[in-house]
C-alpha cells in the first residue's frame, strides 16, 4: 500500500507457498485478498504450474499438484479472485463489438515446419455470470523454443484484470501474450502453461502461436 500511494503498479510475482490441504489453500486466499484490497494491485503470477515443475518440489508449493490435478489452493484461489472486484487497469471499451467477426482461417493442424513452430489451446476454462479464468497450453512443434507470443482476440466488453506466468500487451481486445523469463525455453514437443482472469466471456475460436 506503501508504493501504491505513490501512484506505484505493484504486483506480487513468483508466488509460491508451501504446505498442503486447507492450511495452504487459506494462505494463497489471504495473499490474493491482500492484493485486491490495493487498488493498484494488478497481478499475481505465480512461480509455475506444477508442484514437480517447483525448484522446491519437496515443499508442494504450487496450484496444481505432480500430475497437473488442480489443489485445494486453487480453487480458495480462483474464490478469492471471484469474490474481489479489482478495479480494471484501463476503463472497459466504449465502443460496440465489431459487427464483423474476427478472421476465421483454422489454425495449422500441425505445427509449421522449421524451429519456430508452436500452438496455442485452451487448457481449462471457469465462466461464471460476469466473470472468467483461463488457462492456455503453449506447445512447441518439432524444434524447440527460446521465446513465445500467444495473441488471443478477447469477445467485445470483455477485459483483463489478472495475469500469470505471461505478459499480456494490453486488457482488451487482440491481447499478445509473452513468456516470462523463467518459461520461455520449451523443449521440442513439450509444453508449458499461463492464464488469466476477466471480467465478461472467456476466449474461445483459434489463437495464434509465434515462437523464435
């Protein structure tokens, strides 16, 4: 609240915590509360997706557990994100949606030839009147990746107010989303995790995945 004062964006980066069950779950609902009590609290990112994917894998730190299996921390989570109503780092677009729909070329089915190939899907997603979270799965093709960008077209009216494990170019819109420095090298055919939460409907159609 210190920096916030100043006119200062804070974030709470890296995230983790360690323990199991309800004792860890309360933990993570606390630190989410804290944020959303500062107003300009604009992101959680936690240190990654899996309990294994952790430099202290000993301590289960994370959201989901070895075998990608969602936590008791996650759910206390996505209820606090869910019971807070940040205010949205820009104001919501004023304009109608577009009356033509956005371009609808299919993805590739496979991943185009060469070391920069990769995909984009959607791993999980919570809707609920008002309100979404998504989780996008980034898949590299043949070769792997030293960097990635996903752009996600977000429907008209809907807007970002939490990221992690990525940063997103804007909250509206044709969001781009980066790796973060800790994600961006992803070994040929292997796969790694970021997500978001907003305000409106959640993504769905094709995204576009670009890797270097």
């Amino acid at each position: 609240s210190s920096f916030a004062a100043l006119g200062v964006d804070v974030q709470i980066t890296e995230l983790d915590i360690e323990g199991s069950g309800t004792q860890q779950a309360e933990t993570y609902r606390r630190v989410v509360q804290d944020c959303l009590a500062v107003p300009r609290c604009n992101g959680i990112t936690v240190w990654g997706i899996r309990d294994s994917d952790s430099w202290r894998s000993y301590g289960t730190p994370l959201l989901f557990d070895n075998n990608g299996n969602k936590k008791q921390a996650y759910h206390a989570t996505l209820e606090a994100l869910n019971d807070g109503n940040p205010p949205p780092t820009t104001p919501p677009p004023t304009t109608p949606p577009p009356s033509t729909p956005p371009p609808t070329t299919p993805p590739p089915t496979s991943p185009p030839p060469g070391g920069s190939g990769c995909t984009a899907s959607v791993a999980s997603l919570d809707q609920w009147n008002g309100g979404f979270v998504a989780q996008i799965r980034v898949t590299a093709g043949s070769s792997s990746l030293n960097g990635w960008a996903v752009t996600i077209g977000l429907p008209g009216g809907s807007s970002l107010t939490n990221t992690w494990n990525a940063n997103p170019s804007g909250t509206s819109g044709n969001v781009t989303f980066r790796n973060v420095n800790y994600n961006g090298n992803v070994g040929a055919g292997g796969s790694t995790e970021f997500g978001f939460q907003g305000t409106g409907t959640g993504p769905s159609g094709s995204f576009t995945c670009s890797g270097s």
